[in-house]
C-alpha cells in the first residue's frame, strides 16, 4: 500500500508542472476514450484518468470513500481487458460501467 502512495505521488510529481498548465486548457470526453489511448497515455495521464474513473465509480455508489486496493482492482481489470486481442476500439468508459 504504501508503495502505491509513493509511486502515485512520484509520478504526479515528476510532471505536475507541465501537466497542470496542459490540464488546465485541456478537456477530454471520458465516453470516447479507446482502449488503445489509455493504454499509449503518459503515466501522469494514466494515473489521473485512474483517479477519475475511481471518483466517478465512488460518485454513483453515493461513497466518498478512497480505497486503494479497489482502485488497483479497478485498474488490473481496465488493463487486462484493454490489453486482450481484440480491445484496441474498445471505449474505456464502457469497461468502467462494468467494474462494479
């Protein structure tokens, strides 16, 4: 766990500063996100498309509750359906519907 921790602060950090001000003018519809583009993306990019979709499942669960080992469930799962034969096309926000 505290592994997690430190290497979610590392990679935040290691591109925080580029990555706040391309963050600040950039918007990206979640529903449209390939397979294939979650998997090419920075770490930093990965890291904090993680966090939304464990912010987004938490939402609908009406939970406001972290829960690291979830979010590396959540994330084991999105990888390994993203990497099978055939997920390239495949929209990532479709996956996520499907974690819970």
């Amino acid at each position: 766990m505290r592994f997690l921790g430190i290497t979610l602060a590392l990679l935040l950090a290691s591109g925080s500063s580029v990555y706040a001000d391309e963050a600040a003018t950039s918007k990206r519809d979640m529903s449209k996100l390939t397979c294939g583009e979650f998997l090419e993306m920075s770490a930093p990019d990965a890291v904090v498309t993680l966090f939304w979709i464990d912010g987004y499942l938490s939402s609908k669960d009406n939970a406001p509750v972290w829960d690291a080992e979830t979010f590396v469930e959540h994330r084991d799962k999105l990888v390994k359906i993203c990497t099978s034969e055939d997920a390239k096309g495949k929209f990532l926000f479709e996956e996520v519907e499907d974690l819970n």
